[in-house]
C-alpha cells in the first residue's frame, strides 16, 4: 500500500516538476515579450512626417505660452485644464506619429518654453510665474504627463502586452 503512495506521490511530483520548469514547450502560451526593433521605433523620415513634427514643436510652444498664463489666472480650474492640454499634446503627437518622437518633440519644445518665461524678467521687476503652489504643479505635472506618454507610447511600440501579472 506504501509502494502505491509512493507511486502515486512520484507521478504526481513529476508532473510538479515539468509545470515548474517554466513551459519551455510551447512558444504562445504567454512567454515574456522581448522588444524588438519595430518599424515604430525607427520610423523613416519622410517630408509629411518633419511636417508633423514642426506642427508638433508649434503647437508645444503655444501650449506653454497659454498654460503659463492661464494656470495662474484660474487658479484650479486653469491648472487642470493647462494639464489637460499638455496631457492632450503629448497623447495626441504619440498617436499621430506612433512613435515615442511624437511625444519627445512636444516634450522638450515645451519644457524649454516654459524654462525660457521662468526666468524671463518683465520691465516691472515681476516674474510671469509666481512662487504659489499652482507654478510648481504645472511644471512637475507637465514633466509627468511627458514621460507617462511618452512611456505608453514605447510600451505600445514595442509590443507589451497589457494584463495578467505573470503570464
């Protein structure tokens, strides 16, 4: 009787074991991802899409311009729209070039534009941003919403799937 436990005991740890070799059998049934290098990531200059990204690069500097005045003016209702908006520039030059560089070149346009009018002195001695809490949340909020696009964006290129932990 003690020999059919053990029998049993061995099938059934062996099959413990083939399950805990980690499914080398079986190249779908949920793997790990490896990146490779998609037509995404490298995608070719062509003329309409240096045209996208000038459009991009424009549209990053005059959400700046806006948003450094428009955060200030209403104080809550302002800075969640000039978030908003960014998040909105961000997102959409993702998703119209479909490469992370739709996010990058808004990205940095804005963030040098809001650097050049943080410094920047008007004649009457005042600074356009002022020292509140709202000046400090438009500018790391920016930041944020730049690298959480422009890490979406690159997890959608590279073919990461969205969902179960662990396979």
């Amino acid at each position: 009787m003690s020999a059919a436990k053990g029998g049993g005991s061995a099938g059934r740890g062996g099959q413990r074991s083939r399950a805990g070799a980690g499914g080398a059998s079986g190249a779908g049934t949920g793997g790990p991802v490896r990146p490779t290098a998609s037509a995404a990531l490298s995608a070719p200059l062509t003329p309409g899409r240096v045209a996208l990204y000038v459009l991009l690069l424009v549209a990053a500097v005059l959400v700046g311009l806006a948003g450094t005045l428009l955060q200030a003016a209403w104080l809550p209702g302002g800075l969640v729209l000039t978030l908003a908006g960014t998040g909105g520039l961000f997102y959409g030059g993702a998703r119209a070039t479909g490469t992370t560089a739709g996010v990058l070149v808004p990205g940095a346009a804005w963030l040098v534009t809001i650097f050049l009018l943080l410094g920047e002195n008007r004649p009457e001695g005042d600074f356009l941003f002022g020292a509140g809490i709202g000046s400090y949340v438009f500018l790391l909020g920016g930041i944020l919403m730049a690298v959480i696009c422009a890490t979406s964006a690159r997890m959608r290129a590279t073919g990461v799937r969205h969902g179960g932990v662990g396979g």
